[in-house]
C-alpha cells in the first residue's frame, strides 16, 4: 500500500533531477579540473573531497531524522544545498574555492539521501516500489552522463557547471509537492508490528535482531575499488577514444542496462536469493575492475560496461532491500545513513590510497588499478562468510539498539 502517491512521484521527479545534475558533475569534474591545468595525482585527491562529505554526515541525518521523526526538513535542506552549490561553482574557477564547493557539495548530498528513507516508508518497503526508485536514480545518470557528453562538445567544459544549476533546478520545485504523512507512517507500522507480535506469540518464533554487520563491510570494500575508478572512467575511455559523445554513450549505458535490472531485480528478490545476488554482484566489480584495464576499444569498454551494470543493480538492490525491509520508522533513518556511509567511507579511504599509488608509480593508472581489484573480493568473501538473510520479524522490543551482530 502506498500512503501518498502524490508524495512518491513527487520524490521521484526530484531524485530523478537531482541525480542527473550528480552525475554530470562525479563523471566530468575531472575534466573541469584538466582544464584549469590541475596534474593527474592532485585531480584524483580532490575528487576524494566528495566522498569524504559523504561518509561523515549520512549517519547524523539519519540518527537526527530518527529522533526527531522527520525526514522532510533535511531532504529541503540538502535540495536547495546542492542547487546553490552548482549556481556558485558556476561562478568561479578558483581551484582551492572549487575544493571547499565539493566539501560543501558532499554535505548537501548527504542531507537529501534521506529522500530514500522516506520513500521506503511511503511504500512500507515494498521490494517493487522500492526498485522504482533504484531504476530512476539510474535513469537520471544515463541521462546525465550521455547529455553532459553531448554538452561538453557543444559548448566546451568551461560551462559544465552552468549546465548542472539548470537541471537541478525543477528539483527545488517538486521536492515541496513531497508531503512526510509521518503519523500516518507511524499507525501503519504500528498495526503491522502489532500483527507480527501477535504472529510471534502464536507460533513461538524467536525474533531475530536487525541488521548483519556484513552488509556494511561488504559496501565498503566494494567501493572502495571500484567508486574511486569511476571518476576518471571517461579520462581512461579516452585514452583509447577520441569522441566525447561516445565516451558520454559507454558510461550511460552502464546506467541504462541498471534501469532494466532494477525493475527486474525488484520482481525476483526474495529473502532466499538476497545472498546469492549479493555475491554475484560483487564477484562482478572485480572483474569489471580488470576489464578497465584490458580494455582498449569500444566494444570491451561496452562488454564491461555491461558486466558493471549487472554488478551495481544486483549488490545494491539487495541491500537496500535488505536493510528497508529490517528496520522500523525507529531506526530505518540511521540504518539507511550506516549504508551510505559504508559506501562513502570506501570510497574516501579508496581514493586516497588510489592518490597514494598514482604518485607512487608516476600516475600511471592502470598499475594503480591492479591493486584495487583485491577489494571487491573481499566484499564477496565477507558476504559468503557472515551473512544470514534471516527474515526479521518486528516486535514490541526496543529497536533503537546499535548494530547487532
């Protein structure tokens, strides 16, 4: 049941706006960074500069959302952030001032994360409706990635960001058609816990605890190889490419296979195969990461592009599904933060030993990406190993405890 239908094409439209503007600023930044004469080494540790926001702030949003029971505030908080970010990185080619926008970039982002934490209570974590939300997220990028492609060779790098504060801007508009409905919110879980009480009693089942600590080990390792490659994914592409439109067309497609797999995972995910898809997902990044590197064409960009996209969507969505379907009103905000910051902190940790190891080995970075691919297994390992999807069941119990086991 959807509580607002209204609120969830609202938050749809917004994420799809805000993602897309996202996208083109984490794909072409290091471009705009060439362009203002900033050596490889330098470029790689200053787009460290977003995930390091990133992971810091997501689990004080969500552990301040919980508390307080909104989630509204910090979405409009974190929407109109980013937007006044891009209208001032439009303004100025100042490098050090470019550094503190991206922190302050990151920070906003982090704040309008919660948009997924309120929608998974607007769809009461239905996995289907949840693989919307997934599927239009990766929508924006395609879009994104393909039209800042397209831009650049019109109107040059320059006025990258000029592009990115117009697109984001519809954001500002239909994020205040979204409505919170938390007392709604509340009663239904309320009724639905009562249930599973009720269901627990009856048939003397023991109540599992929330959330496995593998899940979020698993996201950091994980991304902690391949997020930071993604960024100067288009600068390798064109080592070997010499057309903006068809390097913008390989990182889309990436997204635009997602989009087809988020709604098809969203079908097929049950708690019987939430592990399996886990695995294979992760397996995946690291051969992906090793296709980066033999790549020298457009066709095994495109093959590995397609291996990725599997990758990403199949990790992912079980996560995600995983963690909104085990977590209460109580809780689900912070939760939701945890993973988003195992992703960032794998990210931030890996983008600076990528930096470490571009200067180590004079910014070659294809040695550099060797010694990244030993992470996504780690995540396979950790996920094979540790985690138990057992099927949580609510209960009348506390559920504002730390992680537990």
């Amino acid at each position: 049941m959807i509580l607002s239908k209204k609120s969830i094409i609202s938050i749809l439209f917004s994420i799809f706006f805000i993602n897309t503007a996202a996208i083109i600023t984490y794909t072409y930044v290091h471009k705009y960074l060439l362009y203002l004469g900033t050596e490889n080494p330098l470029m790689q540790l200053i787009l460290t500069i977003f995930p390091l926001t990133a992971f810091i702030f997501p689990p004080f949003y969500g552990f301040f959302s919980d508390k307080i029971q909104n989630r509204y505030i910090f979405i409009i908080f974190g929407t109109i952030g980013m937007v006044f970010a891009y209208l001032i990185l439009l303004w100025t080619q100042n490098l050090i001032i470019i550094v503190i926008l991206l922190f302050v970039f990151g920070f906003f982002m982090a704040s309008s994360n919660l948009f997924i934490t309120l929608y998974a209570e607007l769809v009461q974590d239905d996995k289907t409706l949840i693989s919307y939300y997934n599927a239009i997220i990766v929508a924006a990028w395609f879009v994104g990635t393909l039209s800042g492609g397209i831009f650049i060779d019109l109107y040059g790098i320059k006025n990258i960001f000029l592009f990115t504060f117009i697109i984001s801007l519809p954001s500002i508009i239909t994020v205040f058609f979204a409505k919170e409905n938390r007392s709604m919110i509340l009663e239904m879980y309320k009724n639905k816990e009562n249930k599973n009480y009720d269901e627990v009693v009856l048939n003397n089942t023991d109540i599992e605890s929330p959330i496995s600590q593998s899940v979020f080990f698993g996201l950091f390792f994980r991304n902690f190889s391949i997020k930071p490659i993604m960024p100067i994914l288009a600068f390798i592409m064109g080592i070997h490419l010499d057309n903006n439109i068809e390097i913008g067309f390989l990182i889309g497609i990436n997204f635009l296979l997602q989009f087809f797999q988020m709604l098809l995972i969203g079908k097929i995910i049950t708690i019987k195969n939430i592990k399996s898809f886990m695995i294979i997902g992760y397996s995946l990044s690291a051969v992906s990461v090793f296709g980066y590197i033999i790549s020298t064409n457009f066709w095994s960009y495109l093959f590995f592009q397609f291996l990725v996209s599997f990758s990403y969507s199949m990790h992912w969505a079980a996560s995600i599904t995983y963690i909104a379907q085990n977590t209460t009103p109580k809780n689900k905000g912070q939760y939701m933060g945890y993973a988003n910051t195992s992703v960032f902190s794998g990210s931030f940790l890996g983008g600076i030993l990528f930096s470490f190891l571009l200067f180590a080995y004079n910014s070659d970075y294809y040695i550099a990406m060797y010694f990244m691919i030993i992470f996504p297994v780690i995540s396979t390992l950790i996920i094979l190993l540790k985690f138990r999807p057992k099927e949580r069941i609510n209960s009348k119990k506390d559920t504002n405890s730390p992680l537990s086991h």
